[in-house]
C-alpha cells in the first residue's frame, strides 16, 4: 500500500511539472547595467532578480501569458509569451526610467541648495505616517528642527521658538492662531498637503526677500491644475477631499480642498480619562485666472473653525524612581471649551511687462476669533507608592507627600485682524537677477484675558508668594480670597508695519568653477498704538548674504556659506507681558547668523545618494525671554537677556531601497540665554542630540505593499519651572522623547502600475492601509505640572504624558 501511494505522488508531481516551462533572463536599464529588486509576476506567483539583475520564474506551459516587469523607479513592462511544456526561454528586457529628466532635477537640487533650501516631494506629504499628516510631519524628521507633542503642527527650528518661523503659501505670509496653549486645540495646519506642488524649506540664512523671523523659513507653492482630478483620503481620524480642473477654455483653473479631523483617538490614549470631542474644519481654494499671455490673478481663500471640548475626568500619573516611586491621583471636575474660526483671503496680480521684468501686485486679509474658557477643579493625591515586591500593597500608594485641590479659571477672547498689500518686482538679464518689494500691514487686536488659579492645599488657601500678609495656615486670616495667579487684562493694540527689501543675485563661473551669489538689504518701520497710550514708533536695517562654490571637481560637491543680520520686530504676543499688559516699547530682537553648508553627491551601491552638512552659529541680543507651557509661549516682553545658539545638522538621503527615497537626519544643538547678567542657563528649546528617520521600503515580489516607516528621537528638553521661582534654580530636563510611527499600505492601482482589474479602471491611484502611532507605546512627556505642598514647600514636577500606542485605518482614492 506505501509504494502505492509513493507512486501515485510521483506520478502526480511528474504531472504537474510536465505541465510546466521555465523563463529566466537578466533585466538592465538603458545604460545596460542589471536592476536589482524588479518584480517578476503573473498571475498570483512571482519572483524579483538578484544583484545581478537575473531572475528565473516557472510558469504555465501551452498557455499564454502575460508577464509584468515592475519597479518603483521604472515604467511597468509587460510581455506576452507562450512556453512549451519542459522547455526553457530566455528574456532580457529593458526598462526605463519613470523620470527622464533626471539631469535636470539634479541641477534644480544644487540651485535649491545653493539657496539654502531643502526641498520635499510633495507625493510623500499624504504617505509618510504621523499623527499629523502633513508638511509638519516630515520637517520634524529633519535635523535642526523639533516637535516634542505629537498633537501639535508647531515647530521650533535651531534653538527658536514656535513664533520664530515664516510660512508662505504662493508667496502670501499665514498666520496660526494666537490663543493655543496646548496642542490638543490647534487642530489642522493651514498647509493642505493634497493641494502642495513644490515644498522648500531653510532652517537659516535665508535671503533678504523673506521676512523678518529669527528661524525659519516655510515656503509652499500650490499647484495650478492643467486636467480634472480629484482624491478623497478617510480615515479613523477624519477625511478630506480634493477637486480640481480648468473652465473657460483653460484660462480658469481651480483647485478646492475641504478637511475634517477628529483628535478624539490620541486624547483618550492619554493618562488622563476624559469625555473629549476636538474637530477640526476647513475649506481652501486656490483660483488662478489667465486674462492674457501677460496677465495672471490669482485668489487664495481659506476658512477654518476648530472646536475643541475636553471633560476630564481622572487622572493616574506614576513617576519618579525604582527607589522612589510617586504616583499623582486626581480627580476632575468643569470643562474647556475653545473655538478658533479663521478667514483668510487673498488676491494676487501678476504682469510680464517683458521677457526680462516681471511685477506682481498681492492683498491679503486674516481674521481670527478665538475664544479660550475653562473652569476645571482638579483635587489631587501625590504619594509614595509601595514599592516592596513581597508586600500585598505592592504598588499602592501608602503615604502621602501632598493633598490639595486647584481651581483654573479663564475667559480668554481674542479678535484680530491683519491685513496687508505688497507690490514686487523681478528683473532678470542674463546670469543677473534684481528683486525688490514694498509692503505695508495694519494689524488690530481685541484682546480680553482673564484667567486665575486658586490653590488649595491641606484645606489652606495659598496666596502669591509676594503678598503682604506670608501663608500661614494656622493663624486665621478674614481677609479676601486672593488667586495664587492671576492675569487680567483688556487690550486694543494697532500696529502699522511698512517693509521694503531689495536684492542682488547673480550665477556665473569662476574659472570652470559655478558660482552663485546673493546680497540684499531690508528694512521694518513699526507703529505700536496700545490702550490708548502714546504711540511708539521704531525702525530697524538687517543685511543678508549668501555664496555658493560648486568646484570643477571629480567628485558632485558644492559649498555654501550664508548669514548676515536678522530681526524679528515685536508682533502682538510679544509685545503682551506675564500680566497680560501690553508694553509698546518691546524691541525687536536681534540675530547675527552664520551658516557653512556643504552638498555631496554620490554613488552608494550603484545607488545615488546625498549627504548634506551644515554647522551654524547664531548670536542673539535684546532678546524677549519666554515660558512654554506645552506650545503655549508667553513672553517677558523686557528684552533683557543675550543668547546663542550653535550646532551641526547632518542628513544623508538616497535610496536605501532601490527605487525609494529615505533619509536619516542627525542633529547637535546647544542654546543658552543670560538674562540680566545672571549666567547663561540653558533655553526652553536646548535639545541636544536629535535622530531621525524616514524609510520607504516595498516587498520585492510584491511591489504593491509599501513600507513607511517614521522615526523621530530627541533629548529632553528644560521641564520649565513653577511660577514666583528663579527659573535658575530649576535647570533639570524632561526624558527623551522617543517616537516611531509605521505605515503599510497595499496600492490596488496607480500611473506607475496600473491595474488590469475592470473595477479599478476609473482611479488614478487607490491603496488602502494601516498605521500605528508610537508603535513601542513609549511614554513621551511634553512639560511638568507643578504641585506644591504647603506644609513643605516644596514643588513636585509631574511630566504631562503624551499619547500612547493607536492605530489608524487609511485609504486614499484619486479619480
């Protein structure tokens, strides 16, 4: 019976290979040299070919086939072969490449570069994985730049703060809102990623036709659409959809976006229990009407509301040490409730007088209400907890260090306008370029504060540690109930800014050597009216310069070096003090900047890559000290501190994975200020060591799944300090913040590789997927809340945790 069954397996397995033949070959480019990881497929069997470019696949015999050759970096290719049963045909197909004009990109990178800029594709903004997926999601990964909460789109560039950064749409400045104080509010980036065309971005040394910020520059341009699209995104945190086409004959094109999102899965991973509802809407348009070869108008058009709605409930926090263990229990009672509505408009006019002079002509207008209340009563229990192991209570808390209850209290509205006009000219001759602009901006603020904190500790009402009358609580006081902080205020604050700037910029050869240079020169007149004060009226010069080398050299390499003097004059927050009063007289502070910057281009694996360095010095004067508390910043409004800010930003990029590109960013930072003359302590914003990276990847016989992978790990930053404390005395940091967040996606059709499948014929592109957030469930803090103990006067600092692990579904449609 066993050699019957032996035989009849044999017999079957001889059957079937009989039925089968064989295709092997090698696959090269058109330079003919072999391609790694291209897939092999037909039907739903596979294979890829080797370093060497060889693949061998069996397949059906006596039937034709279709056989597809794909890669991420080559257009598909398809071939269709009949093989004999037991017989074995070679193929060696050549691909070609997905972009043709990649000599061109190349040359556009250094341009990019030699200016200082970073440039991001635009196709990876909707792909890279984060809890906030857009343009802000993937400057975090880069060195220099820095984002501890997750729930936030603020960044601080170089040892600056969240409003130290330029942001241009279309070269119109936006705004975000004034009133965040945590980044659970904020809700969406003005930035709509699925309406971005081009992306640069300068952590420094920017030209002179930027305006005036100590750290940054974001510079977005929309696309102007050509053909009909659109794509709609949805996922467990919310959605969005993209329409886009021409009219009237092509000379009207538009482009619509609308988003909705809903925070409500990362705030209930938190430690703290609520009955939240955060979502966030908004509608953007982009018009861009050609009334002739001459003349554009362009209009841009946003309206954005967000809600924000927070119950706490309870709250478990443990910390400390394995020898120390502390636990914060509290109990929860009120609500928040913040609304942020924002219209913004802008209409843009652009005329070629000439094949030489262009001018443009820009209006804009911003709008925000914003309204800020809370009444929260947080009774809390901080006490050690039992850490023996052999015990019954083992991890309960067992002794009390401190009882108490605060009550936070706000009712904060703020209306603000902004509006503006700029004319611009560029005149090109040549290797010369010549741009120069005028602006002038009214701002006016309507602004209420007023927020207070009581403090209640052992059943005794704490008074401010300046108060006339010492906490004592066992001696009876009759007098009134006083917050241990207060701020109340009410502003109407007019500011009147006139800007002009002009600059020279010019590309020639040195020898065999390319050379590209710039100069330029700009100036701020401001006018401050507040509460009906005297005016006060102040003007300020900064210069700015930048060269770049790129040698007659063997090896792609270019040198760069940019700086000069920057300025940032005093917008509305910094002008408004710890009390909420606004002082006119605030200076704007100063930055002389230097950047050394070097590009190098190579050959890794046969494989292109880059590696871009750059070291920075950057010394600060009158400059306005400041407080974080989570994104909120609130200033001093004194310009009685000196700063520095110095590192080295390094970042490889290429592709790890043939036919993906990825990167890993590695950062050094150092920022100290000396206010008043005390010593230089370290800034809010001192994180050290930065790591990060994003990695694309696919399964070689199964191109269609991507790999998105996001890692992100910086050194904690100052935990802050309570308040009425010299923050000298309390220098200590926050733990690391670590972070890695994955995305896989299976994409059914896209241009690259469409599909044959009759129900996928009308999508340009459809993939579904996943994604998990902190994909280790690492527990980041953000800031410290500070309870005091009155009976031992002493602080205990309790890191505000952020989310923990969540996963999110995806799916992305363009028709």
């Amino acid at each position: 019976m066993k050699h019957l069954l032996t035989l009849l397996v044999l017999f079957f397995t001889y059957s079937l290979t009989a039925q089968t033949g064989v295709i092997k070959g090698t696959v090269k480019n058109k330079s003919n040299k072999p391609i790694e990881g291209v897939a092999i497929t037909y039907l739903n069997k596979g294979t890829s070919t080797n370093k060497k470019g060889e693949f061998e696949i069996t397949v059906n015999a006596n039937k034709e086939i279709t056989l597809k050759f794909s890669h991420v970096a080559y257009i598909l290719y398809s071939k269709k072969i009949t093989v004999q049963k037991n017989k074995t045909i070679r193929l060696y197909p050549v691909l070609n490449l997905k972009v043709e004009e990649i000599d061109e990109v190349v040359v556009k990178n250094h341009k990019n570069t030699a200016q200082g800029n970073i440039t991001i594709n635009p196709s990876d903004i909707s792909k890279i994985p984060g809890a906030n997926n857009g343009v802000e999601n993937i400057l975090i990964t880069l060195a220099g730049v820095n984002n501890n909460n997750e729930l936030s789109t603020q960044y601080n560039v170089r040892g600056g703060n969240f409003d130290e950064n330029l942001v241009y749409v279309n070269g119109i400045e936006v705004y975000r809102p004034f009133l965040i104080r945590s980044g659970q509010q904020e809700g969406l980036s003005f930035v709509n990623g699925d309406m971005v065309q081009n992306v640069k971005f300068s952590a420094g040394g920017f030209q002179a036709k930027y305006g005036d910020k100590l750290s940054s520059v974001l510079d977005i341009a929309y696309r102007t659409p050509k053909e009909f699209a659109a794509s709609i995104n949805a996922s467990l945190l919310g959605g969005s959809a993209t329409i886009e086409g021409t009219m009237f004959n092509n000379k009207l094109s538009a482009i619509v976006g609308a988003r909705y999102r809903d925070n409500s899965l990362f705030i209930n991973s938190k430690d703290v229990e609520t009955n939240s509802n955060p979502n966030f809407t908004d509608v953007q348009t982009f018009l861009s009407y050609s009334v002739n070869e001459k003349l554009k108008i362009d209009f841009l058009g946003n309206f954005s509301v967000n809600n924000y709605e927070f119950t706490p409930s309870t709250r478990r926090t443990k910390f400390g040490t394995i020898s120390e263990p502390l636990e914060l229990i509290v109990y929860y009672d009120g609500q928040e409730k913040d609304q942020f509505e924002t219209l913004f408009g802008a209409l843009k006019g652009s005329y070629i007088v000439n094949k030489n002079l262009n001018l443009s002509l820009t209006t804009s207008t911003y709008h925000t209400m914003e309204e800020e209340y809370y009444d929260i009563l947080a009774s809390y229990n901080l006490g050690d907890v039992n850490n023996d192991f052999g015990s019954d209570n083992f991890g309960e808390v067992e002794f009390s260090e401190g009882i108490g209850s605060q009550l936070n209290h706000a009712r904060n509205d703020l209306d603000a306008l902004i509006s503006n006009a700029e004319f611009k000219a560029t005149f090109k001759k040549g290797k010369h370029q010549i741009d120069a602009g005028i602006k002038y901006q009214y701002e006016n603020f309507k602004d209420r504060l007023n927020e207070w904190e009581v403090i209640d500790s052992l059943g005794f009402s704490v008074r401010p540690p300046n108060h006339s009358i010492i906490n004592q609580p066992y001696e009876p006081f009759s007098g009134s109930l006083e917050p241990y902080q207060k701020v109340n205020a009410a502003n109407n604050v007019t500011i009147d800014r006139l800007v002009w700037f002009t600059q020279y910029s010019k590309n020639t050869n040195w020898n065999n050597h390319k050379v590209w240079y710039n100069v330029g020169v700009r100036a701020h007149n401001w006018n401050v009216s507040a509460n009906n004060l005297e005016s006060v009226n102040k003007i300020i010069y900064s210069a700015r310069g930048q060269f770049a080398i790129k040698p007659d050299w063997d090896k792609d390499m270019l040198f760069r070096i940019a700086g000069g003097m920057y300025a940032q004059p005093p917008f509305y927050k910094e002008l408004r003090n710890n009390s909420g009063n606004v002082v006119p007289t605030v200076e704007a502070q100063k930055s002389l900047q230097v950047v050394l910057g070097n590009e190098y281009s190579f050959k890794l694996w046969d494989r292109p890559f880059k590696l871009i360095s750059e070291a920075y010095y950057k010394h600060l004067t009158d400059v306005n000290t400041y407080t974080v508390d989570n994104v909120k910043v609130r200033y001093a409004a004194n310009n009685n501190a000196k700063a520095y800010a110095t590192g080295v930003d390094l970042r490889l990029n290429g592709e790890f994975v043939p036919g993906t590109q990825s990167w890993i960013s590695l950062g050094y930072l150092k920022t100290e200020e000396n206010t008043d003359n005390l010593g230089y302590i370290s800034r809010p914003t001192d994180q050290r060591f930065k790591f990060g990276m994003l990695f694309q990847d696919y399964v070689p016989n199964i191109p269609n799944i991507k790999m998105y992978l996001n890692l992100v790990f910086n050194t904690g930053v100052p935990g802050g300090s309570p308040s009425y404390v010299n923050q000298y005395d309390y220098q200590s940091k926050l733990d690391a913040y670590k972070r890695a967040d994955i995305g896989i996606s299976y994409v059914f059709t896209d241009r690259q590789n469409p599909s044959n499948k009759r129900w996928l014929g009308n999508f340009k592109e459809f993939s579904l997927g996943f994604e998990i957030f902190n994909m280790f469930d690492v527990k980041n803090s953000i800031t410290n809340t500070w309870v005091r103990d009155v009976y031992s006067k002493r602080y205990y600092g309790i890191p505000n945790y952020m989310t923990s692990r969540v996963l999110n579904i995806k799916l992305n449609m363009k028709f």
